[in-house]
C-alpha cells in the first residue's frame, strides 16, 4: 500500500495508516525506526511521537530538525541519507539505503582501501557543505552498503554551518578534527597497511617513546596520541 500523494508530502495521518516494518523501537532517549514504502520507494522515518515527557515536547523535535537540516545540507552526497521530508515535528523521513553494519571480520571491508578511502571522500563532502558529524567514532553510525561501499548516517549531533559565512571554514577545520580522528581509527581497524610508515605513525611512535615510563592512564595517552596524529588523514 503506498500513499497517493508524493513522498514529500507524507503526513503523520498517512504514517498512522500505512504498514510498516519496525526497525527499533529505541528507548525513552532514542527516536524509534521504522521503514514505509511511499510512492514506490522505501522510506526510513525516524520518530520520536511515541515518547514522553521532555523527549517529545523538547529534545526529540530538536534531534530531528537537526538531522533535517544536515540532511538537507547534504543533498546529492553520496554515502549520506537523502532527505525526503519532516511529516511533524517530531520525526524525519529520508530515504532508506539497504546495508549491514561495519564489521572487522567482514571480508568485504577487512582490507578494502576503497571503502576507507570512500569515508574519507565523505568527510571531505560533508565538511565541504558546512557539516560536521562529530559521532563517526560509533560503529552504528557507519553502515556497508548495497555496493560495499560506506554510508554514514545519523545526524542529530552535526553541527551545520553556513559555508558562505567567513568563520565557518574555521570552525569546520577544527570541529572536523574528530571527524578526521574517526576516519583515522576505522583505517586503522579495517587497513592499518595504509598507515604504516606513514608521518604521522612515525610521529606517533616518537611520542610514545617519549611518554614510556610515565604513570599516565593508557587511554588519556592513546587519546593524546590519535589526537595528535590524526592530520595524516585529513
């Protein structure tokens, strides 16, 4: 059953009467997922109209408008949900990409330069636009595609700036550094070859050599460390 009127147009009435298949029903602080078939496509709505409290009235409707208004900055990037409308304020709809989560043991990802090298193209797109994810680091926000290339989803957390403002090439370049520091981590799980010798693996060991025999906690020094070498991929 598909609804009549185009799939920018969906409504929360035509949510309510339409099947769908449920992806996650999320708890009180997650938005619920779900995927409709809409005007002969598949469209995956985030939602958070179940929930209650503070969770509906404020911080749901923020989430999505903020995922909105990436999605909407990205339109025509590869590798990113396509926005496909806001039925309410309280849920998102955009277009639904099949894929499986990113996996080390994965033969199609382990060692696949093309797919890092993809993520990085993404990054480069996203901050391009004016948009930095700044939660790439989760695994759930990173998906294999249908092609076995990358998807990045999941936006709430961007920030979006305007790329014609002055300041924002500033801001993009040093909020982006997590961005960077994600993209560094995931070819290090899934092609670490790529890195070695590499300048900033050389400075890395450097500095670990350095820091060897001082009581420092292991992750504030792997932390310092990835933050410091982190440029090699940017």
């Amino acid at each position: 059953m598909d609804v009549t009127q185009p799939v920018h147009k969906l409504t929360r009435q035509d949510l309510e009467r339409l099947p769908a298949r449920r992806v996650r029903l999320g708890p009180s602080y997650k938005a619920d997922l779900f995927v409709y078939r809409v005007g002969g496509e598949d469209v995956f709505v985030k939602d958070y109209g179940g929930k209650r409290g503070i969770w509906r009235s404020v911080l749901g409707p923020f989430f999505v408008a903020r995922e909105a208004r990436a999605l909407r900055a990205l339109t025509g990037v590869p590798g990113v949900p396509q926005l496909r409308c806001r039925p309410d304020r309280y849920c998102v709809a955009m277009a639904y990409i099949p894929g499986r989560r990113v996996r080390k043991t994965d033969p199609a990802v382990q060692g696949n330069e093309a797919f890092v090298r993809d993520l990085a193209r993404i990054v480069r797109d996203l901050h391009a636009r004016g948009v930095v994810h700044l939660d790439l680091k989760h695994r759930s926000n990173l998906m294999v595609g249908a092609d076995e290339l990358p998807v990045v989803l999941d936006f709430e957390s961007a920030v979006v700036l305007d790329p014609r403002w002055p300041g924002s090439r500033l801001i993009v370049n040093a909020l982006g550094r997590l961005d960077w520091l994600a993209v560094h981590n995931w070819t290090r799980r899934l092609c670490p070859h790529m890195l070695a010798g590499s300048r900033s693996d050389v400075r890395k060991a450097r500095l670990a050599r350095r820091l060897r025999g001082r009581w420092l906690p292991r992750r504030v020094i792997d932390a310092f460390l990835n933050i410091l070498t982190r440029r090699g991929q940017g």
